[in-house]
C-alpha cells in the first residue's frame, strides 16, 4: 500500500514542481504577483473542465460495515491509527514549513549557489518527486521499516547541518 501511495504522489509531486517554478521564473522577470493568480484560476477552470466530463469508475464496497463518525471516533482509541495520524502530521508540517518559509529564510543569499537561491522551491519539488519513484521502489524492495528509519535520518541530517552557514542551508533544505 505505502509503495503505491508513493507512486500516486509522485503525480502530486508533478503539480507542485510547477507552481514554485512559475513562482520564481516570475519573480526573475519583475512580473506583477496578480498574474499568477490569473494563472492558478485558469488552471483551476481547465481542471473544473476536465473534471466534468472525466468517467470515474464506479465505487465498490469492499465491506458491509457503516462508515459513520461513531466508527471514526473509535479509531482515535487505537494507537496505531494515531500514531500514523500524528507521523503524517508532523510530516506535512515539516514539508510545508520548507517550502513556505525556506524562500524567505535564503532570499538574501549572495554565495556560489545562486542558481538554487532563485530555483530553491521547483528543486526541493522535483527532488521531492524524484524521492517518492525511490520510495516507491525501495518499499516494494526492502523492508519499511529500515527505508523508512534509513530516510527520516537523512532528511533528519539535511535539517540538522543546514543550520551550520548560510551555504548548508541554501543546499541541504531543497536537499532535504
């Protein structure tokens, strides 16, 4: 399952190497930051469109048990379920503090890595993109548990070294 959720996010991963990308090629040529949403709600239409006229699939019921809040609430009781609720959490926190906040911290960046100062965010994207094929790959190859500690390591490293100078940060946050 977590091989081809993996899979799945690459394709999520695609959408946002894309909007960081116009982001700053727009911010490289002066464009005023209203054009880009004129760009994100003509986007957002083709998508409405493409969704109208899509053919789902139909929605089959793999048990006879009721999906209600009562069966919700009970799940907060197992400590597997919130355990991964609050790891997916934690997760999603961290990713998006990178990516919000990560231009802000190198903008005044003036070293040998301008080229990742300007393109920070498509980068962390695409290597974002590129780790998921990984992660998918290596799941369905290796034990979870050692590519999953072996992985949070090193983004746990990428983090930790990144606050050494400003030339780690610039390199090890889109890294990471």
């Amino acid at each position: 399952h977590t091989s081809t959720m993996n899979i799945v996010e690459v394709f999520f991963g695609v959408r946002a190497i894309i909007g960081p990308f116009l982001v700053s090629y727009f911010l490289t040529k002066d464009v005023d930051w209203k054009w880009l949403y004129v760009v994100a709600a003509t986007l957002c239409v083709v998508l409405i469109i493409m969704a109208l006229f899509a053919k789902y699939p139909e929605t089959k019921k793999s048990s006879e048990e009721q999906i209600n809040i009562k069966r919700t609430l009970k799940m907060v009781k197992d400590r597997y379920a919130l355990g991964f609720s609050l790891g997916a959490f934690l997760y999603v926190s961290i990713e998006a503090a990178i990516y919000v906040w990560m231009p802000t911290l190198i903008a005044d960046y003036d070293g040998n890595f301008l080229f990742i100062v300007t393109y920070a965010l498509p980068i962390f994207f695409v290597l974002r993109a590129g780790g998921r094929f990984l992660g998918a790959w290596m799941m369905a190859n290796f034990d979870w548990t050692v590519v999953l500690t072996i992985s949070s390591f090193a983004i746990l490293l990428c983090y930790a070294f990144s606050f050494i100078n400003e030339t780690a940060t610039v390199v090890l946050l889109p890294l990471s």
